[in-house]
C-alpha cells in the first residue's frame, strides 16, 4: 500500500521566486518511493512583459499520477502520450508583474532512487511568446526536486527554506518551513507527529430529515487560491430536498461542483442549481466526484484546524458545519480523479476555471 507524505513548503527565496519559474518545495528530505507529493510550481514574471496564459510542465520519469488543483480562471488538463505526462495549465492570463503558485500531487514509483533530483521542464507561453525552462544550466534551469535520504517519521520533512517565512511574490508572507503554528500564527512543538483528523471522526449532525457526515476539507498550500471540501449526505425524510449553495468566511466564494468524464476527459463544472437528494438517497461529497469548491481563500487551510461552512438546503434551509481538515490528499482513493489516465493511450483531465 501507499503510503503518502504532504510536503507543504514555499521557495527559499523572493528573488528566486521573482527570477525564476521555480517548484516547492525545491527539496524534500525523507520523501521515499511510492509517497505522493505535494508541490506548486511558482510563476512570478511573464515573458518580457508579457502576460503569461500557459504553463506546461513535463513530469521526469518515475513521477506518476498527477492531480493538478484548480486555479480560478484557468483550465487544467493532464495528458499522456506514451511514457510522458504533462500538466497543463491555460487561462488567466497572469499579469508580467503578478505571481501565482499551480499546484499539484504526484506519485513517486517504487524503483525511484531516495536521493534523484527530479527536473520538471517546464514551458511558459505569454502570447506568442515562449520561454523553455529546461535543462540544468543557463538562464532559464528547469524546476528541480531534489529528493534526500532522511526519517519522514521524525518530521525532518523541508522544503528549501528553513526561515519560517517565505514570500510568495504578492507581499504576502507565510509561515513555510514544517513547524506547526497555532491559530495565533506562534510556532508550535513538532517533536510529536502533527495531528491529522479523521474524516470519519466528525460526529454526525442531524438536520430535519437530513443527516450530515464524514465531512473533511483538504489542506492547501499557502497562497493557493482554492480548496476542496466533503461530506455524506443521507435524506431519511420521504420528500426531496436540495443542496443548493454553500459559503464560509475561509473562500471570497464557494460553489458546488461535479466532476465527470466527456468522452476521454474529466471535466470539472459547477452546478448553479445544486443537488437533488431524493427520500432515502445518500449524497456523497467526495474527492473524484461532487465535491464542494472554496475559491478565492482567505488564506492556507491549515492541516489539524477546523473549517467553518454552511450548507443551505432548500426544504431544511441552512446548517453550519465545522469540517475537520486533512492532509492536501485526504480521502485520495487509488488515482483518484485521474481514473482516466491510462498507460497505453491518450487520455486527459480538465477543469473549466471561473
């Protein structure tokens, strides 16, 4: 079985981050094979000026299962050709001057060596033109990863930075390196593994005929702009009742959506008039399917905090929910949403930005 580390980590250093098209975290110290990561590809300049509305990304081999995260006003899609993934990201565009982070997961392959450095060469395209960080030399190096030897257990897990702080482009700061933070942003003990709540520990919260469950939200990475959230909806009543929005102080916004296949790829698209829950019916909010969409956050989503939403149905009217969060892949089932990735042909996932 699989096991999973998060790396949660900003680069090292502003300039870094300004000057390059750049990954975080830049190293990962007790990442082993068959882990699933946690990076984001930073973008703080476009192309001579030039606003940027395309970042491809070429995985290296041994890195598999990519699930990028959505990005407001940007498509995602993962293609496949052969032995080679891409993640693509097109939209925006993101100003010359503006920084933004596209994250994603992968998976490292059991035969992958602990201590490879992993080159994601990367292409950023602003219009007609194109810049190719690739290669390890010269003005434009590719995004590297560099795995290293060390104990996942004793929380020696780092990104480039080991400062406390790291700037994400926009004058924003945010705590970076792997020391646990209270709610008062004061650094916390991490001589004892951080706490990871349960999905299935949430309590179940009855509504009128309507019972609420096993929700959770997911971990983000600091400065990435949305979430996901999750639950169990169970109808005991003997009438329809509807899920028809959702809000929380933690999103500008937030949106229920659906993911599904057309044809050969997986399309993300919000439902503007909710979900149907039929008497007896059981809704499940899960990750690769409905799913609850948080946009234009306010800030990180914190692993071991509480998220704070409200459900508003259209028979038993709202309901606030305090939703445990977990890693940035809780709830992940084998290749998740990216079921259609297949190895022996051409297959794609997308997500339609707002």
């Amino acid at each position: 079985m699989k096991t999973r580390l998060s790396l949660i980590a900003l680069m090292a250093s502003a300039s870094i981050a300004q000057a390059h098209v750049s990954i975080a975290p830049t190293h990962a110290t007790g990442a082993a094979p068959a882990q699933t990561l946690q990076l984001g590809l930073s973008v703080g300049h476009g192309c001579d000026g030039a606003a940027t509305d395309r970042i491809e990304t070429r995985l290296p081999q041994g890195v598999h299962d990519p699930m990028p995260a959505a990005v407001a006003g940007w498509t995602a899609t993962v293609t496949q050709d052969g032995d080679t993934r891409r993640v693509i990201w097109t939209g925006g565009p993101l100003d010359a001057h503006a920084h933004a982070t596209f994250a994603f997961d992968v998976t490292l392959a059991a035969d992958l060596a602990p201590d490879a450095a992993l080159r994601f060469d990367t292409r950023q395209t602003c219009g007609a033109q194109t810049i190719d960080w690739a290669g390890g030399d010269g003005d434009h190096p590719a995004p590297v990863l560099q795995l290293a030897q060390g104990s996942a257990a004793s929380g020696n897990t780092h990104g480039a930075s080991d400062h406390g702080h790291a700037n994400m482009g926009q004058g924003e700061h945010a705590h970076a390196d792997m020391q646990g933070h209270d709610k008062s942003g004061h650094a916390t003990d991490m001589a004892a593994e951080p706490k990871t709540p349960d999905p299935m520990a949430m309590a179940p919260v009855q509504h009128g005929d309507l019972t609420l469950s096993s929700g959770f939200a997911r971990a983000t990475l600091p400065n990435a702009p949305v979430a996901g959230a999750f639950l169990t909806i169970t109808n005991g009543g003997d009438v329809t009742d509807r899920l028809i929005s959702v809000e929380t102080p933690a999103a500008a916004r937030a949106e229920i959506h659906e993911m599904a296949m057309q044809g050969d790829v997986m399309v993300m698209r919000p439902l503007a008039e909710g979900i149907a829950i039929a008497p007896g019916a059981v809704l499940q909010l899960a990750p690769g399917g409905y799913h609850l969409m948080l946009m234009d956050l306010a800030g990180p989503l914190i692993q071991g905090e509480m998220l704070d939403i409200t459900l508003n149905f259209e028979r038993a009217g709202p309901v606030a929910l305090s939703l445990p969060i977990g890693a940035p892949n809780a709830g992940t089932m084998a290749h998740d949403h990216m079921a259609p990735m297949h190895d022996n042909g051409h297959a794609t996932a997308q997500h339609e930005g707002h």
